[in-house]
C-alpha cells in the first residue's frame, strides 16, 4: 500500500505537482521524510504538515475487513475471480483459472512454452467478458525481447477466428496490449513502481511480467553473499508492490 501514488491520497493538485517535482510521487517516498523535510518541501506548518501526516497514512494504511467480507467478495461472482486459460485441464487444476487479485508464478525448463503460454494470456484479457475475457487492455514487461508481435496475431487468429474476423478487432486487440521492454532489476522495478495511474487510465486487466528470473539470473550471481542480499530485496521489494496491484485492483498479475 506504501506504493499507492499520491495523487490518490486526496492530496491537492497543486501540492502533488510541488512534491513530484522533488521526487516524492508515493506514500512511502511521504512517509519516509521527517517533518522539516515535510516543512521545507511544502511549504507548509508543522501543524499543517501533521495533518498531511495523518491523510497519507490512512490513504495507505490497509483497511479492516472480516474473514467472511473476504468471503463473501469472491464468492459474488466467481467467474471474475479468475482468468480462464481455455485450457480445460488446466483451468481445473487451477480450480478456474489465473486467479484475480493474487500473483500466479508460471515456471518449466527453458523451451517450454512460457512465453507463448503468456501471449495467449494477453489476447484472452483482451476478450469480452461474454467470452470469457476480462475486456480490457494488458501490460506485458518483457525482460528477454521475447515477445512477439506476428505471433500474438497469429494465436489470436487460431483460436478465435470466428471473432478476429477483421482487420479492426485485431487492431483493437493489439493497441489493447502495452509492451514495455525492461533489461535490468532497476527498470524492471521503476516500471513495476509506476503502474498505479496506468492501470487506472488504461483500464489494465492483467499484467504479465516475462520473466523476473531473466534479469535476476543476469544482474545476481548468489555465490557472493552481497548479491543474495541484493537479489532478495529486489524480488522482496517487487513481489510486495505487485501484490498491492493485484488486490487493490482485482486483476491477475
């Protein structure tokens, strides 16, 4: 929750532009300064700094809810608790589907398929809920250069030819998908930090990361103890903020 941008904690316009320009843009980057950091940066009085205090923790701070609220939220509509993958087999193992509003890690030997696996993803969000989909649009971070554009056309045409039908809903579907080619844990973490405004303006459904282990196995050798502590706070840092997207906004990560 620490990752939530400020401009959704009710701050006003002209006080988050004054902040941004500073670099504070989340909560945490908020939180973190002490009170005549606050005073300088704002502008503002202790007093009035305090209050701004107390707004940013509660915009942050998680709410209370019951084990049967819980419940009760994924029990409304249980077709939209998951992502089907049109795969019969593994949609019941999987107990429906790419469950929303958690992460789902797919791992296989090299050459398996991963990619392709999350390309067929990215076309199947893009579907009308009357389908099965999610009706909306994708991120897809790509850390090996691995995705695909003929071969995402090319899934789609496969498996849904009746529907692709047209030059235009393959265009639709396409501008529906972000690509975003991130090579190293730094940019892979500075785009992850950045999502929040982006799911919210593009109507995000999903979000495929392909893969973490590519960049974490390129930058981290675990031989040297250093780089362990490293590589566990890049993973620890990237799966937390991953974890707030998928549950503040009910998707599938």
């Amino acid at each position: 929750m620490a990752a939530k941008k400020l401009r959704r904690a009710q701050l006003s316009q002209e006080l988050c532009e004054r902040l941004s320009r500073c670099q504070i843009t989340t909560c945490q980057d908020f939180l973190c300064l002490s009170l005549l950091e606050l005073m300088k940066v704002t502008g503002q009085s202790y007093y009035e700094v305090q209050k701004l205090l107390c707004k940013v923790s509660r915009a942050c701070a998680p709410k209370m809810q019951t084990a049967y609220e819980m419940k009760l939220r994924k029990s409304v509509s249980p077709s939209s608790a998951f992502l089907s993958t049109t795969l019969h087999s593994l949609d019941r193992v999987l107990h429906g589907g790419v469950p929303c509003g958690s992460l789902t890690e797919i791992t296989s030997p090299p050459g398996c398929g991963k990619t392709q696996f999350c390309i067929m993803l990215s076309v199947l969000a893009t579907l009308p809920v009357s389908m099965g989909g999610l009706d909306g649009a994708v991120i897809y971070i790509d850390t090996e250069s691995a995705f695909s554009a003929e071969r995402l056309i090319e899934i789609a045409g496969n498996r849904f030819p009746t529907y692709f039908d047209s030059d235009e809903k393959v265009f639709c579907m396409t501008r529906s998908i972000h690509l975003y080619r991130e090579l190293t844990c730094c940019s892979v973490l500075k785009r992850i930090m950045s999502l929040e405004e982006e799911i919210i303006s593009k109507e995000v459904k999903l979000i495929i990361i392909d893969s973490v282990a590519s960049v974490v196995r390129k930058e981290f050798d675990t031989k040297l103890q250093g780089n362990l502590a490293e590589r566990s706070n890049f993973l620890t840092r990237g799966a937390s903020v991953l974890k707030y997207l998928a549950e503040e906004f009910s998707i599938p990560v």
